[in-house]
C-alpha cells in the first residue's frame, strides 16, 4: 500500500519535471521582450552611431550584431532563430535603414539561420572561456554580408554590364569583414554581462 501511495506521489513530479523541460524549449515572454529590445536598439545604432562611423569609412551593421546577440542570449531554436532574422530584414525595409531594398530580407534571414544553427555548438575548450559569441557572430555576419554583397553585386554590376566586378567584389569584401570583425568584438564585450543580468 505504502509502495503506491510513493508512486502515486512519484508521478505528478516527473510529470512537472517533464513540463518545466518542454517550457525550457520554447522562447519565455522574457525572451520576446529581450529580442525585440535588441532589434530595436540596432535600427536606433544604425541610424545614429552607424552614420557617426560612417563619416569615418566605417560601416557597422548594428542590427545583425543585435540579432545575433539576441540568439546567443535566448537560444532558440533553428526555425525560431530564422524568423528573427526575417523580422530583423524587414526592419532595415525602412528607408532610413537602407538603400537596397528586399535584399535584406534574404541576407539576415540567412544570417541568422547560421547563427541558430552555430549556437548549438559547443565552444567552450576547457571550461574557461565560450568562443561561441565571438566565432558565430563573425560568421554569422559573413553570411549575412556576403549575401547581400552577391546579391547587390548581381543586381547593379553584372546585370547592367557596366564592369568593375573585381573591384565591387573587393570592396565589398573589404566592407564585410570590417563588419564581422567589428561585430565579433562589440558581442564579445556584451554577452557575459548580458548574460549575468538575465541569471538574475
């Protein structure tokens, strides 16, 4: 009798053992709030320190460095991670943001499906210190940027025959990885304490 009444009370806590993992999989409230926080704060950087930069030959692209911190941070998962960056994209749909439009939309997309699927990734060598923030946000940016990079280089070099593709290309290549260094350094920086913020 005594061995029942036991696994009778056993079962509802395995039960709500079983709930509180399946919650875990899914993107809490406080997770949407963070996410779109960080997409907005990188529309208001792009617009406001990103032309301070400018004026200097410098282009960061603060709205990916944000969807990927916000990845980073949360952890969703691949498909959840994929439409943050379909909402980053049609975010930079604002004129302000950008001067190409609908490329973005495929760029971050991408951008961020690398990152969701790179965030699963164990960068940790010895416990001291995760590498993930860093290395993913370098590439994740790469895809990004070199996807709008193809993109535009198709669209107003190669389809009008004007020339110069080799130029284009290398400027571009230039401009993406000043972008991804630069938003590798700025998530380095950031996440620890986001991170120790969010524990609380």
């Amino acid at each position: 009798m005594s061995e029942n009444i036991t696994t009778a009370n056993q079962q509802p806590r395995t039960a709500r053992v079983v709930s509180q993992t399946q919650e875990k999989k899914g993107l809490t409230t406080q997770d949407l709030i963070l996410i779109a926080v960080l997409l907005a704060a990188g529309a208001v950087l792009k617009l406001t320190v990103a032309s301070f930069f400018a004026s200097f030959g410098m282009k960061p692209n603060f709205i990916i460095a944000m969807y990927c911190l916000a990845i980073i941070l949360t952890k969703p998962s691949v498909l959840q991670s994929t439409i943050i960056g379909l909402i980053a994209g049609l975010i930079c749909q604002i004129p302000m943001l950008n001067a190409t439009p609908f490329l973005n939309i495929v760029s971050e997309t991408l951008g961020a499906l690398v990152c969701g699927l790179l965030i699963k990734v164990n960068m940790n060598p010895g416990g001291k210190f995760d590498l993930n923030p860093t290395v993913n946000t370098f590439i994740s940016t790469c895809v990004s940027g070199g996807t709008f990079a193809l993109m535009a280089i198709f669209i107003n070099v190669i389809l009008p025959g004007t020339g110069g593709v080799e130029a284009a290309i290398a400027a571009y290549a230039a401009i993406v990885l000043g972008t991804a260094t630069f938003n590798a350094v700025l998530n380095t920086i950031l996440v620890p304490p986001l991170r120790k913020v969010l524990k609380k």
